[in-house]
C-alpha cells in the first residue's frame, strides 16, 4: 500500500500556511478544555471557564516549550547547534512527549500554585484529556509522513516517503490507539472509581510508558540516534522509568491504609 498523498497544508491565505499537524494541536486543546469544564463541576472543584482556559493555556504553553527543548536535548542536539535558526520551527515537527510531559507538569504546577489549588486533584483531571491530545498528535505525525515503523510485510503496511521503497508499519496509528482511546477509557475508569488524588496522573504515566514501550518495537528508531545499546530505542529508554516509578506511586497511593 503506497502512502497517500496528503498535503500538510490544508489552507494557504496569501503567505499564511495552516498545516494539519497545527490543526491538531487546535483540536487537542480544545476538546482538553470542554472536558475539563466538564470534570470540574462533576467534581465541585473552584475553578471557573475562564479559569480552565487559563489552565489550559499555561499547560498548552508548557507542552510545546517543553516539547520542543525535548525534542531538541534528546533526538537531535548537534542539528540544532548547527542550525540555531530552525529552533522554533515548530511546524515542521520536532517535539517530544518527554518533554511536553515535563513542561505540562511545571506549567500545572505554577498555575495550581497562583491559584491555591490541589495540583494532584487538578493533574488527574488534566491528564485525564492528555490522551486526546497524543491520538491527535499521532494522526498529525501520520499525515506528515514522519515517524513511520519499521519495515513489515503485514498486509496493511505502507510506503512512506521518505521511507524506502518497502512498506512500513503505520506506527503512528497503532499508537494513536493505544496512546488515545485505549488510555482514555481506562484512565476514565479509574477517575470513576474516585480513587486517591495523584492516581489518575500515575496511572497515565505508568500506561503511556507501557504502550509506548510496546510500539517502539515497531517504530523506526530515529535516524540519527538508531538503537542504544543495539536493543533499545531512545523512546523506550526514556519510557521505562516511567512504568516502574508510575507502578510504584499508584501502589504506594492505594495502599491499605489499616496496616
């Protein structure tokens, strides 16, 4: 199955280019926000619309901060030392969830911290919608073309450009699945069940390191990293401590308290 041919520009005004994989960004945060509206009256937090949308807008500003200097300290360091101008070039791709994560939770922080509220209870909320965002941010890295998987002869595989004239997994979609709807529904359950604050959060942490870890075995290693220690890859290093310290704090948060 060839690639098809998608152009990463849906609209041009002029000079002005809206790109898909900006488009889901818009998307992300915009159902982030209406579910988060939707969560904090479920749960009698104080916090008004136009305080969700200044949540919002301090952890969208800390994801794409922290995703790009992610992307940038991790994946691809001496390219951007030798070419300073392609640095905020954002829309060319280049961020990383690692980072994004990093800057979502300092940016949570600081504004719990102005606000006066309890950043573990406003975290599971947040990181109750953060599957939304990674199922729209795969669909993106699919339409672009970037981030495909490894060379397969499954029936559904695809030539990518770029890619060689072999077909490829579409690992894109396989972990918009399992980093989207699969990780949100569990993730619901779990905030259904009103468990302990910080739960939520941890679960996310510990089931995005999972599947992430699951999928890189099908994901092409970045190019200019390969594999580390000739077994894994970059994403899958930075994805395990996630599981175990993830594992270790939801046990340590639901543990039986009579003992």
């Amino acid at each position: 199955m060839t690639f098809p041919v998608i152009d990463p520009v849906f609209l041009r005004i002029g000079p002005l280019e809206m790109r898909w994989y900006g488009l889901m960004y818009i998307f992300a945060f915009s159902s982030a926000y209406l579910l988060i509206n939707h969560a904090v009256k479920k749960r009698a937090i104080p916090l008004s619309k136009e305080g969700v949308a200044d949540l919002v807008f301090a952890v969208a500003l800390g994801i794409i901060l922290g995703g790009r200097i992610g992307y940038i300290l991790f994946y691809n360091l001496s390219y951007y030392i030798a070419n300073p101008l392609k640095l905020l070039a954002v829309w060319e791709g280049g961020m990383s969830f690692h980072g994004g994560f990093a800057g979502a939770v300092i940016g949570g922080i600081i504004f719990c911290h102005k606000r006066k509220l309890n950043f573990l209870e406003i975290a599971d909320i947040g990181f109750l919608t953060a599957p939304i965002g990674l199922m729209f941010g795969r669909i993106g890295n699919f339409i672009n073309g970037e981030l495909y998987g490894r060379v397969t002869d499954v029936p559904w595989g695809i030539i990518f450009p770029g890619g060689g004239n072999l077909p490829r997994h579409p690992s894109q979609l396989y972990e918009s699945f399992f980093e989207g709807p699969l990780t949100l529904l569990l993730l619901w359950l779990i905030w259904r069940a009103k468990r302990p604050a910080g739960t939520v959060l941890w679960s996310f942490i510990a089931l995005y390191g999972l599947f992430r870890t699951f999928v890189e075995f099908f994901r092409e290693p970045d190019q200019q990293i390969g594999y580390i220690a000739g077994i894994f890859s970059m994403g899958q290093i930075l994805s395990l401590p996630m599981i175990i310290v993830g594992s270790a704090m939801i046990a340590y948060l639901n543990r039986p308290r009579n003992l």
